[in-house]
C-alpha cells in the first residue's frame, strides 16, 4: 500500500486540516488530528478511485521521511 506524505495544519478551536502535496486535489479535516488523519485516509483514497475512473495517471507518492503520512486504504 503506497503512503502519500500529508501536511497537518492546525486549526481553530481544535479543528485540523490535513493536504497531500502529491495529491492536491485530496483535501480533510476533523475534530482533531486522529479524526483529521482518518478522514484523510477516506478522502485519499477517493479521490485516487477518481483518478483511475477518469484514466489519468496516479500520482507517485513521496517518500514521506519523517513526515506524516497516510496509507491509501480502499484504493486498488
């Protein structure tokens, strides 16, 4: 399973939002960064299913280091 590298941006009143840099259409956040890393992985993964629906090249995932990352799930 590929792990996309994820950017957490903290936000008001607990709220986080959670963008993939290889995949700028894949946009979440939640109540916290658990809940906002969860729904990340749902969001990924959908928006991959997209791509392939429309025939268009998946994005190649960047070796995340010591960065976050999220494991494209329900993709494949």
């Amino acid at each position: 399973m590929p792990r996309y590298r994820a950017t957490i941006i903290p936000g008001e009143e607990g709220l986080v939002l959670v963008t993939f840099p290889d995949v700028p259409e894949a946009v979440a956040c939640g109540s916290g960064e658990d809940t906002a890393l969860e729904q990340a992985a749902i969001v990924l993964g959908l928006v991959l299913d997209g791509y392939r629906s429309e025939h268009r090249p998946i994005p190649l995932a960047t070796e995340p280091g010591d960065a976050p990352s999220v494991s494209v799930n329900s993709f494949g």
